[in-house]
C-alpha cells in the first residue's frame, strides 16, 4: 500500500473526524501499520487472530470496548458516525472482522489503543520515541518486535 495515499487519504482524516489527531498520533499509526503488516497485510500470517494493517487481536479490540469505549459515549458516538454504523440501540461494536475491509474503523482503533494511555506521546518526529512508545504500550516487554525493527520499518512510511 502506499503509504503517503494511506496516511492521507485514511489515517490523517479519519483521526481528525474523532477529534483524536495529532500529528504524533498521526505518526505513530503510521509507524505501527508499518511495523505490524508492512503497510500489507489485513490478517495475521500463520493463522493468528490479529487483524489489519495494525493487527489488533480480537480480545484486545474487545477490550477497547469493554474497558474504554464503553465509559466514552461521546467517542463512541463519534466513531460510529465516522464509519456510519447504524447498530447503536444498544451501542454494540461493530464485528472485530470490519478492521480487515475498513481502513478508516481500522486506524481509529490502532489510535484507540494509544489513547488509552496515560503517557503522553512522544514529540512530533521523534521515531526513536515512537519506536519506545510502541514497544512498551503495543507490543510491549512480551512481544517479538523490537524498537530497532520499527525505526527500519518506519522508513516504509517515509519512501512513499
């Protein structure tokens, strides 16, 4: 995918709609769909569970729902009125699935994860820090990725 088409066409415009953009926030979904899918891939390689570009595991979408969204109905509201999603008596999540098709519902909860921190963001342009950021609160101390793969990674963010 291209990267300048996706962080300008998706992911820019889609934060900004939830009242969620930065432009380190910004950065950071970019650099986390490049680091988790190569800016390619909508489902997990090998049969995981994790889906789209910024492959969210379905419990950990849930989770989004059960332990933050569900205490924000004014994001909420907001985030279905993004992606148009009528079922909201009562507000059920969309499917988990709709991140594979929808790019923006995708990017919006990549940046869910991010806003539930209490850390605030690194500084704009700092990949270093976003590589950090990412480590400890996305794939954190258990997970295989390393800050050193997501500032290469980074560059497909950047070659577009």
């Amino acid at each position: 995918m291209n990267a300048t088409q996706l962080r300008e066409l998706i992911v820019r415009p889609s934060l900004e709609e939830v009242g969620l953009h930065s432009d380190a926030a910004e950065d950071l979904v970019m650099g986390t769909a490049a680091q988790e899918s190569h800016l390619q891939y909508v489902k997990q390689l090998g049969g995981g569970p994790a889906l789209s570009l910024f492959q969210i595991e379905p419990a950990t979408y849930n989770d989004y729902w059960d332990n933050y969204l569900q205490h924000r109905e004014d994001l909420t509201d907001k985030i279905f009125a993004a992606i148009q999603y009528d079922d909201v008596t009562p507000k059920i999540p969309p499917d988990p699935e709709r991140m594979v098709w929808d790019l923006k519902f995708a990017s919006i909860m990549c940046r869910i994860h991010y806003r539930r921190i209490s850390s605030p963001l690194p500084e704009h342009g700092d990949i270093a820090g976003y590589a950090a950021y990412w480590k400890k609160y996305y794939n954190t101390v258990h997970g295989a990725g390393t800050e050193e793969e997501f500032v290469q990674n980074y560059e497909l963010v950047e070659e577009n």
